[in-house]
C-alpha cells in the first residue's frame, strides 16, 4: 500500500541520512522525498512517499520515533491530508503544436515560466493523478524534459 | 572566566557526570586527551587495552556488572571502526557505553585525511545515536547529552566524535544543569487504559505464565518480582539476558529459547496466558496460537498488527512495580504440578551434564566458586546456552553478548567486571576459539593487577586446527597457568588456582 509519510525533524546534518538509512536497511524504496525548513528554522518537515507491506511500515514509523533527532511522525491517509508537487517541464513544439501546448496548459492551469524561440517551460502543481495526465498529453506535442518536487502535504484541518 | 583546553573539558566533564573509569588505547587525533591525562589521573581511571574491541567489550562487561555507564576512549579510522563490533554487541543488548573517538581536524573532514573515517555514518546503525563535536565550547553538553540518551529509556551506545582541533582549541567550561531534549522522551509512562486490558486479561486467565527478559532487570525490581512469583503463585522463566533474574524464587523453572528445553515447552503448553515483560519474545520462541500480553519500553517491539494481543508501552521496571500493589490473585496452577515440573527441569539438567561434556564442566566450575561470582562466557554456537548449568545468582553475574553472538566477548568483558566489581570474583570461561579472538588483552589483566579466573576449554587439541598451547601463551604474559585434563581432579587444581591472587589461566582439555 502507498504511504505518504511526514516528519518533522530537527534542522541539523545527518538527520536525512539516518532516516534513508532505515530504508536501506530494509531494501525498500523510496518514491518521493522532499524536504525543506518549516516556519521554524530549526525544524525541517520531511515528506516521504513509499509503499509496502503495512506491518514493515509501521516497524519503519516506530523507528522513526525512536530516532532523537525526530520529533513527529504522521502516517497521512490521502483523505486526511492535502497533498501537492510541482512539476516544471520543458516542451519543444513545431509550429503546428505551438498553440495547442499553450492551451492544454491553459485546460490544466499551467502557467508558462520561460519562453524561448524554439521551447516553452511550463509550471504545473496538482495531485500525483494530475501531473501525470498533464506529462501524457504534452508527451506527443514534444515533450522534452520534466522534473518534480516529489509529494509535500499538510494536515487538514479537522471536523 | 578560566578558559581550559578541549581535552580538559572532556575530563572535567565526564568527573562532573561521575565517571571515574574510562578503557582506551592513544592515538594520533586524541593525543591532547592522553598529554593533560596525568593531571587528572587521581580522578580518572586510565586502563589501557591493547585493542579497541576489546576496550569496547570492558566498557561492556563494566557496565553489565554493575549497571554504571561504560566509557571508551580511541582515536580515529582504524581505532572506530575496531570498535564497531563492540558497540554493536552493546547495541543489540541495550547496554549504556559511551564510545569517543578522535577525528581529523574540521577543516579537513571529508578529504581521505590520514586515519579518516566517517565514524558517524559508519556506526549510524548501530548506536542510539552519534553526534559530531564541532566546537570546543560545546564538547561538556555533547558529553552530558550523549550520556544521558545513553542512559535513559531504552539504554544503548551512543558515539562522540571529537576532531581534534576540537580537543586542542580553548573554551570555558559551561555544562547545562539538567538535560532535556525536546524530541526524545526519556520514560514512557504507564497508560491506564493498557494497564487496564493487561489486568482484565491477567484476571481472566487460569494459567499465566511470566517471561522476564533484561528490560525487566533492576535491583529492585528483582526482589519485587520474586514476591509477584510468591503472591500468584504462577511460573516464571527468563530469556538468557535475564538469567539469575530469579535466583531466589522457588518459581523460577528456568530458560526459555529457541531449542527450548522440554520443561520450558510443558509450561508453555499448559499456560493460557504468557506476560513478556521486557523481552523481546518473537525473535526468542515461536509463539503462535498463544494469548500473549507484552510490556516493553521500546515500541518497536511491541506488535500491534497482530490480533488478540495486549500492548503494555511502558519502562518494565514501573510496570511490576505497579504489578506489586495488586490484589492477591488465584489462579489454576497447582504445587504438585510445579513440583513435578521442577523434578522434570533438574532430571533433564542432570541427564544433559552426563551426555555433554562442555555441561558438565560448566556445572562442575560454578559449584566450586561462590555464590556470588561474576561468569563472563561466549556465545557461540557449540555452547548454546550452556549458562544454564551456571550457578547465577543476579542478573548482573552472567555476562554473555546475547543479540550479537560475538566470539570472544568474555574475556575482556571480564576484565571490565572485575573493576566495576572488586568485591566479587570474575571468571571467564572460554572455548579456546573464541578465547583466542581477544587473548592479547591478557596483558593488561597482568599490568593492572587484577584478580580474575580465566578458564578455556580446548577441544580441538586432536584437531585439523590444534591452535596454541594455552598453558604456555599464558606464561608468556606472565599469567600463572595449568593444563589438565577434564576429569575427577579437575576440581582440585581449579581449587588451588582460585586461591592464587592475580590472573591465573586453567586450560582443560576435553
């Protein structure tokens, strides 16, 4: 099962490498990983994409806890949490694409970041679903490279 | 204010933290320490190893005999990364060792300097936690910290790593009174709710059957365990990091592991309720089928996916503390039944000192020691478990690396015991494979004069691999030695020897 995994640590060095190690150590893989400052300084949040087996994450979560320089671990179920990434791509159309990218790009809510004479570059953010229909139908109109921030989430606010 | 050097500070610290023995080898990085150590050797007890596993292991041995923290010192590449087997030994039992190494200067870290390496990543996964000392003014509360995390909760090794500009730049000394770290909880408190199901359960059950494990071990909750046994009248077994735990109750029928012996599989089978308190029982025996109630200060041994259990996440010590102020309770268990059990453990102890040599000696040796006598053996695999043929008395008396298996543990940890316990005598019981894994530390029993029984058990003399003579190594260290032979007089020489101050050597051939 898909886990979307949110830690807030402290800011310091080697923090990060701790907690990859724990995956490692397992062989799991992680999907997606952001990590950056949060309104603390001191703090950063971790967000961590990975899937398996429910009892191997759970040993993965208590760990974590277990670790001194980590201070929360959520396991957020998609529900309960909002969740985005961004993704910047680069498209070389021919002529005859040229309006159509401006338009699907306008369809999904892209904004255009960077033109050049022979490409556009492209700022999406959205659910993973989202980017990944956005990449499929840019593919053909010459698609020619993307890169993506990986998940980060937020808590949503209870009822 | 007065300014003091880096390895100034980190005696003066670990005198301030109450540390007053400390096992280590010099070396390039940490040299400053070893230059101001003479000023601070009236407060500070130097002993110098000959290896820093074995350094790691007196650390080990030191603290498992007597509860306080362990502490080594060493230099940086080869020295930390001999010591990694050490801490992981430490690590797999939970013991509290503070392991400091030296490091290439700040400015150089990451560059392949001489004798580099990255101890903190090397030892990530095998310490509670690691930390990199980056300045002079912050050494005394990395110390402080690092002995705390170490010593609280769920105990284990932690890593220091002081480069050494570190060490020779100057700071005031300024130690935090009282130590929190906001994202680390240094005791889980009992939840009523847990405590609650754990009871309703306990009540419930009509045979409950009580597995202690070395979470469960304290001074004084060992003696509150005894009178639970008493109060309930219900059986109690240890795993082997807890063995001695129940000397003293009449309850106690033994060990359980993994080949369990057949009285431990009788209990098991008749109980409807096992209580694992401070055990990491899966990884021990195969339970499956039984209701089992766990208390365990780590979660990560707590199984929560698996239905029908009962989670207790509390420090096992305050668990039987609570246990103890409970009502009396009776349950099905009756005092033939045990009595029956009881003949059944000591006939089958007796049957297996006639058929395994290695028992017999085993049970022979302990007869002849007192009660209260440190044994320090290895664990390895063609003497599983032959601690149970020791006479232990307290949890603190068997010294043995569990988790990690390591060969050649007992030896130095016996060294480190006998200076955490003078009053006691400390024997260590080798085979002579796992012997020779850390035999030069021999002379550093002799350089410091401490009284203590090697025993090694050499049965490869007829051997493809023969190995040294014992007898002869141990003379050239100038440790007094004998060669007999495993037989009716074996108990008389070892007799002999026991009255001889200092370090003696008994090799028996089997």
């Amino acid at each position: 099962m898909r886990h979307v995994i949110s830690i807030l640590v402290d800011n310091e060095p080697g923090v990060l490498a701790r907690i990859a190690g724990l995956f490692t150590a397992r062989g799991f893989n992680i999907e997606s990983l952001c990590v950056a400052e949060t309104e603390k300084q001191s703090l950063s949040r971790l967000t961590l994409v990975t899937s398996g087996d429910d009892w191997i994450i759970e040993q993965i979560i208590k760990r974590f806890e277990n670790m001194i320089n980590v201070i929360k671990v959520d396991d957020f179920k998609e529900s309960q949490s909002l969740q985005r990434e961004l993704l910047i791509a680069r498209v070389n159309p021919t002529s005859k694409t040229r309006s159509e990218v401006l338009r699907v790009a306008d369809i999904f809510r892209a904004n255009v970041v960077d033109v050049g004479s022979k490409s556009y570059a492209l700022e999406i953010t959205g659910s993973k679903d989202k980017l990944e229909a956005f990449v499929e139908i840019l593919r053909p109109l010459g698609l020619k490279e993307i890169n993506r921030t990986g998940l980060i989430s937020l808590k949503r606010e209870k009822n | 204010m007065k300014k003091f050097l880096g390895a100034e500070l980190f005696f003066e610290s670990l005198y301030k933290l109450g540390i007053k023995t400390i096992f280590g080898l010099p070396g390039g990085y940490v040299l400053k320490i070893y230059d101001v150590m003479p000023s601070y050797a009236k407060k500070i007890k130097h002993i110098l190893t000959r290896h820093e596993q074995a350094a790691t292991h007196m650390a080990d041995g030191f603290s498992r005999a007597s509860g306080l923290p362990g502490i080594i010192l060493c230099t940086s590449g080869p020295a930390a990364t001999n010591t990694i087997t050490g801490i992981s030994t430490a690590y797999m039992d939970s013991i509290p060792v503070l392991v400091f190494t030296g490091q290439v200067p700040t400015p150089f870290l990451g560059s392949d300097a001489f004798q580099e390496a990255d101890h903190i990543g090397i030892t990530r996964t095998c310490t509670k936690h690691n930390t990199l000392v980056r300045k002079t003014i912050d050494l005394p509360k990395a110390i402080a910290e690092a002995l705390y995390i170490s010593n609280t909760g769920r105990k284990g090794p932690v890593l220091v790593d002081m480069p050494k500009d570190v060490l020779i730049g100057e700071s005031s000394f300024k130690m935090p009174k009282s130590i929190k770290i906001k994202s680390y909880e240094d005791s889980v408190n009992l939840q009523k709710k847990e405590y609650d199901n754990f009871l309703a359960a306990f009540k419930k059950s009509n045979r409950p059957l009580f597995i202690f494990g070395r979470g469960a071990c304290s001074e004084k909750s060992q003696k509150q365990i005894t009178k639970i046994l008493n109060k309930y009248k219900v059986p109690g077994l240890t795993s082997i990091m807890a063995l001695g735990l129940l000397h003293d109750s009449k309850y106690n029928f033994g060990l359980i592991d993994e080949n369990c012996s057949k009285i431990s599989k009788d209990i098991l089978k008749k109980s409807d309720l096992v209580i694992s308190v401070g055990c990491d029982l899966p990884k021990i025996v195969n339970l499956k089928n039984k209701k089992i109630i766990n208390v365990n200060i780590d979660k990560v041994d707590l199984d929560s996916t698996k239905e029908g259990n009962i989670n207790v996440h509390t420090d096992s010590c305050e668990f039987i503390n609570k246990l103890d102020d409970e009502q009396k309770l009776s349950f099905l268990w009756k005092e033939d039944e045990f009595k029956k059990f009881h003949d059944n453990h000591i006939s089958e102890l007796n049957k297996e000192i006639k058929l395994n040599i290695k028992a017999k000696i085993f049970s022979e040796i302990s007869n002849l020691f007192p009660k209260d006598t440190v044994f320090c053996s290895d664990f390895s695999y063609e003497e599983v478990n032959l601690q149970r043929f020791l006479n232990i008395s307290d949890y603190r008396n068997n010294l043995i690396s569990g988790g990690n298996g390591t060969p050649g543990y007992g030896f130095p940890a016996a060294i480190g015991a006998t200076f955490s316990r003078p009053k006691s005598k400390v024997v260590s019981i080798s085979s002579g494979k796992n012997f020779q894994f850390n035999m030069q530390e021999m002379i550093v029993a002799v350089e410091q004069k401490i009284n203590l029984t090697i025993i090694v058990l050499n049965d490869s003399i007829n051997n493809k691999y023969p190995g040294p003579n014992y007898k002869t190594l141990a003379e050239s260290f100038n440790v007094r030695s004998t060669r007999v032979k495993a037989s009716v007089s074996m108990g008389n020489t070892i007799k002999k020897f026991m009255g001889y101050k200092g370090v003696t050597l008994i090799e028996i051939l089997i």
